[in-house]
C-alpha cells in the first residue's frame, strides 16, 4: 500500500512551496528598511499576516473539496499557480508586495493538507507516522535552500527580491512532474466518499456538507489535536518567522552579514530533521501520544534555556540549544498531522486536515503580531519573541496528555 515514487513527488512539491514561502526569515531586518516599516507590528502583518490569510482559505476550502474530486489535480494546480506570484514577487513595490504576498499564500495554500490526506489515503497505520514525517522533511529542507538563496541574493547579488526568481523554475518542474506521475488516493478511486461532485441547486448536497462538518465539531478528541496543532503551528512559525531576526537584533549582526544567519538556521533545522524522522518511528512504534508528550516536553525545556543563553552569553552559544529546538519542535508534526486524520471520520481526511491548517494558521498568524506588539510596547523587548512561543508550548503539554490515539498498532496491540 502506497508507494516511494508518491512520497517522492509531494516531498518535492513541499520543498519547493516551503522554500518560496521561508525565504523572507532571513532578510527581515533587510526588509524592514528598504520599505520603510518602523514597527514590528506592521512588518509582521506585511510580510506574514498577508500570506497565511490568503492560504488558510484555499486550505480548508480545497482540503474539503480534495474528498471529492480527488487529490492528484489540486497538489499539481496549487503548484503551478503558487509559480505565478512568487515570480512577480520580484516586480512588487512597497504599495504591491503585501497584495502579491498575499496571492502567494492565496495560491498554494491547498497543497499541503491535500498531500498529508494523500499520504494518509496512501499508507497503513503502520507506516503512517513515518511517511508522513519523511514528507514534513521536505519543507525542512526547503527552507535551508531558501536561507541560503536568500542570504546569497542580498550579500553577493544586492537584490532580495531576485532570489524569488531564482526559486520559480523548480516550482514549475516539479508541478509538471506531479501532473505525469503522481498517483490519484486509492479511497478517490476506489471507494468514493460520501460527498459526490457538487452539483449546482442541490439541496442535499449542502445539507450533507453542514451535517458533516457538525460530525466533526462534535468528535472531542479531534478538537483536542486540532487546538494542539494550532498551538503547534503557532509556536513554530513565529519561532520560525522571527528567531533570524531576533539573533540579528540581539546579537548585533550586520545587515550584509546574513549568511551567519542562514548557517545557524540551517543547523537548527538540519537537526529539525533529524528529529522529525525520530519522532516518526516514534510513534509507529510507541503511539502518537507518547511522541507529543516527548516532543512538547524537551521544546519547553529547550526554549527556556535558549532564552536564558541569549541573554547571558554570545553568539556562538546559541547553536546547540538552537538545534534542540529544531529537533523537538519540529519532531511534533511527525504525530500530529497523524492523530488528526486518524480521530477524524473515515475517507474524510482531505476536510479534517483543511480543518487543521485553517484553524492552526488562523490561530498561529496571530503569533507573530502578538510577539511584535509586545516587543513593541512592553519592557519585554526582542525577548517577546521568545517567551509568546514559550507560553505556547507550555499550553501544549496539557492537550498532548488528553489526546486520543484511537488507531495505534504497537507491540501486540491490534487495532480497535
């Protein structure tokens, strides 16, 4: 059941779409003054509100439509329309870019709940932890090249911009690769769910779509994992968004030194997916709950010494924390991404995963303006930008101990 060359292809689509999206963490600081943005609030907003609005709304719209028409057309169209503001990202001026950033997310925000639901279609419970955090991987790595075009575009060729360009024709290749070889979910093929095709006037139709969606408000457990996931994604991407900015401002780094700042990352992260792929043999192996009470457990700790560290000690001194954080924050979505598919109604993981990525980004964009208004207008300062993803976490370990793992097969367990 399922097969390589489909866990090849979404991590590709992943890679790319990540790599479009994170290459502004590390030109922040660059960003804010060649526009002109003097609050943090503002840069946030410009930069990162204006993206996740635009993808939260194709993810949960396309996620539901996906148990319908199917997977295979929505990964390979998001992609080929993700190309288009990515490239003009390159043409914006200060009154375009938020708009053009905003149609950035607008237009690919349907991939990844679409992909994990394909994967989840795709792959036995047995498996399923450790495909999809193989999958998570490829953002991983995304982001590490995007740092690096990114840290390249501004230090050698001056441009911040010009590294979208630089990003635009792999986006279009692996589109193309995903249109040729890309397997439709057997549960769309074989077994088609409950909802049919939209057809214009039906009654029915819109009465079975309410009916479902109140299934799921309903299910206890899948609200538990689906704030767990927003907290989640709320901690990491403000960590995420915010942490190069942080270390520039906190340590002092000059604006065309932003290549220290892409390593340093990229050390985070190399150890982020050294984690993921942990946490999924993890949880196939012990279950999904124990991962997340693991995971949440040593982020906590870790992030409370990293601030410690920022405050007392230099520079140099932050890699090794900084790689913690990666390995046990990142290593969360290994489980979480699961339990959401798997406490959710059978051949309906296209929705529960819209769901996920609508209300998780709803929540976690609020993030990043949180922190900045803090750091804005309280003694906090920077270290807003630490203590917001610290509160988080905290919030985090309580939901983790009341998750449900109903379909865990360990040692000897069978499947309810």
């Amino acid at each position: 059941m399922g097969s390589k060359h489909l866990l090849l292809l979404t991590w590709f689509g992943w890679l790319v779409t990540a790599s479009g999206r994170q290459i502004y963490d590390i030109l922040k600081a660059n960003l804010q003054e060649s526009l002109q943005i003097r609050l943090k609030l503002e840069l946030s907003i410009t930069v990162d509100v204006s993206f996740w609005v635009g993808y939260l709304i194709t993810a949960l719209l396309l996620g539901i439509l996906s148990d319908r028409i199917g997977r295979k057309k929505i990964i390979y169209l998001s992609l080929l329309l993700y190309s288009i503001p990515t490239a003009l990202i390159y043409f914006s001026t200060e009154q375009t870019f938020i708009l053009i950033r905003f149609c950035q997310g607008l237009s690919v925000g349907g991939f990844f709940p679409v992909a994990v639901a394909l994967l989840g279609d795709s792959f036995s419970v047995e498996t399923r932890a450790k495909v999809v955090s193989r999958f998570v991987s490829g953002g991983i790595f995304g982001s590490i090249i995007a740092w690096m075009i990114g840290s390249f575009a501004n230090d050698i060729l001056h441009s911040i911009q010009l590294g979208f360009l630089m990003i635009v024709p792999p986006i279009i290749l692996v589109a193309i690769f995903n249109y040729f070889f890309l397997e439709e979910s057997p549960v769309v093929s074989d077994n088609p769910p409950l909802l049919k095709t939209i057809e214009n006037g039906n009654k029915n139709q819109s009465e079975s779509i309410f009916q479902l969606i109140k299934i799921f408000l309903n299910n206890r457990f899948l609200i538990i994992v689906l704030l767990f996931c927003a907290l989640d994604l709320f901690t990491l991407w403000l960590i995420d968004d915010w942490i190069p900015y942080y270390v520039i401002r906190q340590f002092n780094i000059p604006a065309d030194q932003t290549i220290k700042v892409a390593i340093f990352r990229g050390f985070s992260a190399g150890t982020g997916i050294l984690g993921i792929l942990f946490f999924g043999y993890f949880a196939d192996k012990f279950g999904r709950k124990k991962a997340l009470i693991t995971a949440v457990s040593g982020g906590i700790i870790s992030t409370i010494l990293f601030l410690i560290t920022a405050l007392n000690l230099s520079f140099e001194y932050m890699y090794p924390l900084s790689a913690a954080i990666g390995f046990f924050s990142l290593g969360e979505f290994a489980a979480i991404y699961v339990l959401v598919m798997e406490n959710a109604p059978a051949n309906h993981y296209g929705m529960a995963m819209g769901f996920c990525i609508f209300i998780g980004n709803a929540i976690a964009m609020t993030g990043g303006p949180i922190a900045a208004l803090l750091a804005d207008n309280t003694i906090l300062g920077l270290q807003a930008f630490l203590i917001v993803p610290i509160i988080a976490l905290c919030l985090r370990l309580p939901l983790s101990l009341l998750a449900k793992d109903p379909a865990f097969i360990g040692f000897g367990m069978k499947k309810r």
